[in-house]
C-alpha cells in the first residue's frame, strides 16, 4: 500500500513524493491491535480465536453482587463461586462484556471445590447474550438440560445453538448470562471461571507514524483518506517529535487542519486511534498526506508572558515578548497570533520601537475562541532578529491559562493559497502560563445590550454582551427570549466556559419570521453542574 | 359585592348593587383578559379582573367587552397602577384612568392606559359606547387608538371592538347563567409595506359565567391568529364587603405559558379598592404582576 506525502512548498512549487509507510527509514510506524494490509491500508486486527474477552470484565450473580467468575482464576473461595446449599435451580450468572461482540464459544470452568469434589458440577444450564441496547431481550446461545461434565466448553460438548446449515456462526451480544437450570437433592454447585471467546475486530487500536525531515521545516496542513462507517470511528493527533506530552492531552485533528505542534520541526509524530462498536466493522486509514514548507517564518520565535500570576476577574495589563530570528532565507514576520487570551492590545513593541494601533498595525480579538490576531503593515515586516513586545488588557476568568502564539506571512498565504502558521516555542516551561487567583465576584456580570431600540432592518443583530465568571465546569449558556405573553420566540445556545460572552439575536422567532414590533423579556442563563446564574431584563423591538 | 339567589329581576338588581366590576369582568369574559377595565356598571378600576386571569401585552389589553357597561347601570371613575414582571430591575408598569356614564340610552365609555418601560412607551386611548337591545341582550363598540414610541421610532393606529353579552338566565333555582362574546381589533393591519406591524391581530373570545350564593365561576377562550388561550376563574364572597379571587390561564403559542392569580376586592361605601397577584408557572423567575385599584361609583 502506498502512501503519499506532498514534501511541501519549496519556493512556490509544490513536489510529490511516494512514501511506503514500512519501507522508508524516514518512517516509523508502530502498531497496536492495528493490522496494515496492502490492499486497504490500515486497519483494526482480528480478535485471536483464543482470545478469552470475559477476562477482567465485570460478572454479577441474580442478586446483582459481583462474583469473581471473570479473573482467570479458579483457586478455593476466592476465585470461584459456591452455592452452599443445593436449592440452585434458577441462579444465574451476567456478564457485562462492555460492548457488543461476536461470540462463537463459552467456557465454565469448575472451581478447585468442583475439582476436589467432582459431585459439585453443574447439572444443566444455558447460556444466553443480550444486545447492549437491548438488555432485556436474552437470545439463547446454548443449553444442556442432562449435563454430567465439569467443564462446560460450548465448542466441545456440541451444546451451541447459534446453527447455520453446516457451521456454528457467531451471536452478537454484549451480556452473556449462564443459568442453572437444574439441580439434584445432594449436588452443590462450584463454578470457577466463565470465558466468553469471540470473533470480527478487536475494538480499538492505534497505530503512530513517526517522520524525520531532513532538515528544519513549517509543517503545514495534514490530510488523509479513512473508510469510517457507522459505529466506527477514527481520530488522528499529530505533535512534534520532540514534544513530551502525553496523546491524551492533544485535540484531535481537523480534516486538511494545520498542524499543531512546535516548529521548526524536524521531525513529527501522528497518532491514529481507531474504535468500532460493531465487531464486524473497522475503521480504514488509507492515505496520509503532510504538506510542509522548508523555507520558514522565521528561524525561531520564542514566547512568554509577563505577569504570571493575576487577579482573577480584572482586566490585567499584561506584555507578551516574542524572540525572534529571521535569516535571509526566511519569509519573515507580518502576522502574529496569540492563542489562549482575548487580547486588547494598547501598543507594539519593536526592538523597543513603539508602534501603534491604525498607523502601523491592526488587530483583531475574539473572546469566544480566546485568540488576538496582529496584522503588521508591510513596512513594518519583522525580517530581522529581534524583540516583539505586545501589550495590552486581558480580562482573566480561569485559574489558568496556556498563552501559545503563532507567526506568520503574508507572501506566504498569497503564494501558496493558505497561510501556513508557525508555531512558537515556550521560553521556558510554564513561560507563557498565566494563573489567576481570588475570587472574582458573582457567577454572571450585568448584561449589556448594543441597542435599545433595536432595528432589524437597520442592525443585523441585536448583541447581548456579559460575562461569566467562576465557571468550574464547561457548561451551556443560553439566551432566551419572551414576548410579554410569556411565549418564547428565541433561544440561542452556546457552549460555556468562564469568559465573556457576546450573544447575537437576529431579531427572528426561531421559525425564521422577524418579530413583531415591542417590548421583549429575555434572560442569559448558565446551566451546568454546580454552576447557575441568571440574568434577565427587557429589550425593545422597534421598526 | 356578591350574587344571591332569588327571582330573575330581584337577582339581577342586587348583582348590580353588589358586584359591578367583576360582573364585567366575568359577565364580559374578556374582562379576565384585561388587567383592569373599562367596567360595565361604569369606569371601574378592576384589578380583580387579573384574579381571574389577566396578562398584561400591550395597552390594547385592558379594555375589554364593551357591551356590559350599559347592563350594569352605574357610573364610575377609577384608576389602575401596576408591574409586570417584579423580578426585572426594570420592570415595566401599566397606568391607567377611565370612567363610564351611565344614561336611559346606554353608557359612554372614556379610559387611557399607558405601558412603560426603559426605551417603551405604549398608549391607548378608548372610546366606547354600549345599549340594552333586550331583556336578554346587549351590544357595545369601541374604537382605539393605540400606538407605540421607542425614541425615533413611533406608530399609532385605530382599530375597533365589537362585543354582546347575552343573559341566558336562572338555569336553576339558584344558578344564574350568562354568555358572552367579543370581535376585537377589527381593522387591525399586521403589516406595512412588509413590515410587521406589532398591531395585534383581529381575535374571537366566546365565555360562559355561572353565578348563584355569593360564587362566580367563569370560563372563556380565546382566539387569536394561531394561539389560543383558556381561562378560568372563581369568586366568592367573605364578607358582604370583601371578596377573594381565584384564576387560572392557559395560553398557547410557540410555548405554553401557564399562569395562576388570585385576588381580593374591598367596598367601603362609594369606594372600591382591588389588588390582583399574578404568577407565570413557566416565567415565574422574572417575577410576579402586582396590580393595584382604587374606583368610585354612583
């Protein structure tokens, strides 16, 4: 199977190169549960036949108490099950799998008492499995009524019931249950171990491609191909090679996204984590494709921010430094972006050159994505080594807050049709992280309207704009609004974070008709575990 | 202000003496829409009209069927105050001053109400007149002129109610059964030049009122456009002088709104003093209408 990386962007023209995923030196490719064919690429491995999948998982007795039938063990008493009386007519046995799966085979194991004492067998029993979403429907998987065999194997003693013409054929099920449909005046029952063996794919697995590149380079957009069908899926994380964190901690990535990591880079790492619900369905990696640019930003930009330690609630003056060093060879700097903080930017620093707002730069903040974009005007390109100093207001809301940044040109994204940010480097660890401390006052601020009245044939949008403080958990907030009816003609819903918030109403009912002329209720609410505050007030409609 | 039974005329004749304002109210039907009246017995403050039901849209909700005021026979003055919604820092306030003159012709009606909150400012103006047809049956008209003012922006209109009152009489011994029902916002226009208007559209209410031992129970509903309302309300008398009240809505839109009131009214010679608490099951968050009236009949 063959795998392309685009080498990326030299001078303006792009190159194609093939990549064979196992026969580059380039790249490295380790897997787990995840199979690489050449006829479809990647995808999850079959589940061995000898594969036990009860193992570890949880088994319940009828009084739903948790019975160690599941460990692999079978040792006296603390790994098998006594009945202590022979009255075992009806006691049954459930194990949850955690998902659906394919079974072919069940095995009971006697315990070490049944071994001792083979008298404590099990007179008859059957076996069922129930679908994960339908629990209560058992299908019956196979049943001996005149049973004299201490192990109980589905597979030798020909009790299985799920029968084609010719073969036994597998039942999807996610609970297994054994019942004891039998019992004799003087036979107790000893069980020790039920295993449950399964065919199809296992259930999730990964795979992590690692690529060196001959030289320092700005990684640019990731793409690739995947076959996901339903209950299936696949999710791929990428970072540098260098970067220690842990997968568990990255976002996963967009379709065509750039990448994230730090740069230069040389050399990255892309995880591909593959889940399937169904035991017959796998998600495909197919195809990889890295985009990436030889020619830098900048040859390295180093960030951090000054103070680290706020008050939270108050808009804070903060400066965040940016080291950079441009050689010849390098686009330069005339984009910056910081991620992490809604910046308003009172002024720039350049080698200790102020530049300001209009004249030579201009920017733009969103709260809601936490980012402050900085467009420098051409003359003002940073194409040298130097000290880039951004000062302005940020107002703190959480206890903590991670201040990334990233540069880029102007000549690239016309060049090349994208812009190709590159990533900036921490200073020192924990150089560009803000805490924020003390209480800042009330869950929710006052709210403000951007007009009173409001037009909708004159304004798009009516802007309901606050803050919300305190928020220990992600949360909904919701903008609702009444007529004085009490009917509800809006609700606009976002997803919640301690921030501040600017809601926009387009003067609409939610069927999409404009609203009729008046006085409206509306009321912000911030919904979420431990967390609630409301505000509510009027607005006016008017055309 | 109670009902007692008796005869037809005798009975009829102490409802007038005892209860005028919540006989238009009820008798009206439309009364339990509005949170104070024009009253059928004469300009009457009737903030026990919010007992029963009453929500507070617009100026055009006060005013109510005009045909009981010439059934009722008495004339009076009032003047109603009130908030919509307690819990707002702004909560808008509703004003109103009416009064009714009572001739062998029939009654004039003359009331203003104003609706007011920050950047708000809605008021109407009611004229109405209203006769005796029959012993059974009476008709009234009213013409409004309403409007709105949001600082640069403002609009008026004129629109016209039509309403009857039939009295279908002793349906028993002791139960006295009357109908109602009313055409309101006739000649409304809810768009111009394709804009909306904010006018309220033409509606239909249609109601029925049982009254007998010092009780009134009333229902009606209301239809207007594609929303509808149900309304229920209960009177009784604690004291010759004191009455509580009791009522319920249901309105019915994009959403339910569900709302519960209650109410008492107090006589003391010429003098009429109510108070009406409403409470949104859905919205009560933004707080309770409280609505207070003072009124003098003769």
């Amino acid at each position: 199977m063959t795998f392309i990386v685009l080498p990326g962007i030299v001078g303006g023209q792009s190159q194609v190169a093939d990549w064979l995923w196992n026969e580059d030196d380039a790249a490295l490719l380790i897997t787990n549960h995840v199979l690489l064919t050449s006829d479809v690429g990647l995808e999850l491995d079959s589940l061995p036949p000898d594969r036990n999948v009860a193992l570890g998982e949880v088994a319940k007795n009828d009084f739903g108490q948790r019975v160690p039938l599941t460990d692999g063990e079978i040792s006296l008493v603390a790994s098998e099950w006594i009945s202590n009386t022979p009255n075992v007519f009806g006691r049954h046995f459930t194990i949850d799998l955690g998902r659906n799966r394919a079974i072919t085979r069940v095995r009971m194991r006697p315990g070490q008492t049944a071994l001792n004492q083979p008298e404590y067998y099990v007179r008859g029993y059957r076996v069922e499995a129930a679908l994960a979403n339908e629990v209560d429907i058992w299908r019956l998987l196979a049943e001996e009524r005149n049973n004299f065999n201490l192990l109980i194997d589905t597979q030798l003693d020909s009790t299985w019931r799920v029968l084609s013409e010719d073969e036994p054929v597998s039942r999807v099920g996610q609970h297994v249950r054994f019942t004891i449909t039998r019992q004799d005046r003087s036979n107790w029952v000893a069980l020790g171990d039920i295993e449950v063996y399964a065919e199809g794919f296992e259930h999730e697995g990964s795979a992590v491609l690692k690529w060196s590149f001959e030289e320092p380079v700005n990684v640019g957009r990731i793409r690739w191909q995947a076959e996901v069908s339903d209950e299936t899926a696949l999710m791929l994380y990428a970072k540098d090679r260098d970067d220690t964190r842990d997968w568990s901690t990255l976002f996963p990535m967009d379709q065509n996204g750039l990448f994230g990591g730090a740069e230069p880079s040389i050399g990255i790492e892309i995880l591909g984590e593959f889940t399937t619900a169904n035991p017959f369905a796998t998600p495909r990696w197919q195809q990889l494709e890295v985009e990436y640019d030889r020619t830098l930003v900048a040859a390295s930009a180093i960030g951090s921010v000054l103070p680290n330690l706020v008050d939270k609630g108050q808009k804070t003056e903060v400066t965040y430094s940016i080291e950079v060093e441009v050689n010849d060879g390098n686009y330069g700097i005339d984009r910056i972006v910081l991620d992490g903080a809604a910046m308003d930017i009172q002024h720039i620093l350049i080698d200790g050159v102020t530049f300001e707002e209009g004249r030579d730069f201009s920017f733009s903040s969103s709260d809601e994505e936490a980012q402050t974009e900085i467009y420098l005007e051409p003359f003002n390109k940073v194409d040298k080594d130097a000290v880039v100093q951004i000062v302005g207001q940020v107002l703190f809301l959480n206890e903590s807050y991670e201040i990334g940044f990233r540069v880029g040109n102007s000549l690239q994204e016309t060049s090349d049709g994208y812009l190709n940010w590159q990533n900036g480097l921490e200073k020192t660890v924990g150089s560009w992280t803000v805490k924020a401390s003390g209480q800042p006052g009330q869950l929710l601020s006052t709210v403000e309207l951007s007009q009173r009245p409001f037009s909708p044939y004159e304004k798009d949008v009516l802007e309901f704009s606050f803050v919300v403080s305190n928020l220990n958990n992600p949360t909904d907030v919701v903008l609702s609004l009444y007529d004085l009816s009490g009917n509800r003609v809006r609700s606009v819903r976002q997803n919640g974070s301690a921030r501040k918030y600017t809601i926009r109403w387009d003067g609409k009912r939610e069927g999409g008709q404009t609203v009729d002329p008046g006085l409206y209720l509306y009321e912000v609410e911030v919904r979420g575990s431990g967390d609630k505050g409301r505000r509510r007030g009027t607005c006016v409609v008017a055309y | 202000m109670g009902i007692k039974a008796g005869d037809g005329e005798h009975a009829l004749s102490r409802i007038r003496a005892w209860s005028i304002s919540w006989i238009l109210v009820w008798c009206a039907v439309q009364p339990t829409f509005a949170a104070f009246e024009v009253g059928g017995g004469g300009a009457y403050s009737s903030a026990l009209a919010g007992a029963l039901s009453t929500s507070v849209e617009s100026v055009e909700s006060v005013w109510f069927n005009p045909a009981p005021s010439a059934r009722i026979g008495t004339s009076s003055v009032s003047s109603t105050h009130g908030t919509l919604w307690s819990g707002l820092e702004e909560s808008p306030s509703v004003h109103l001053v009416s009064g009714a003159w009572v001739s062998r012709w029939g009654a004039v009606q003359v009331g203003y109400a104003m609706l007011r909150a920050q950047g708000w400012d809605e008021k109407g103006l009611l004229m109405g007149v209203s006769r005796v047809l029959s012993a059974r049956f009476a008709l009234g008209a009213q013409v409004q002129r309403n409007g709105w003012d949001a600082g640069r922006l403002a609009r008026h209109h004129w629109v016209g109610n039509v309403g009857f009152l039939y009295e279908a009489g002793w349906v028993t011994r002791k139960t006295y059964v009357r109908f109602s029902g009313v055409l309101a916002n006739i000649g409304s226009s809810l768009r111009n030049a394709g804009r909306r208007t904010g006018q309220r559209p033409r509606s239909i209410t249609v109601g029925m009122q049982v009254m007998g031992n010092g009780r009134v129970g009333n229902v009606d509903w209301r239809r207007e456009a594609d929303r509808w309302e149900l309304r229920v309300g209960y009177e009784s008398e604690l004291r010759g002088d004191l009455m509580v009240r009791l009522g319920g809505r249901l309105y019915v839109a994009e959403t339910v709104n569900r709302t519960g009131h209650a109410g008492l009214g107090y006589e003391w010679r010429n003098m009429r003093f109510d108070y009406a608490f409403s409470q949104s099951y859905d919205l009560g968050r933004f707080g309770a209408q409280h609505r207070f009236g003072v009124g003098y009949v003769w």
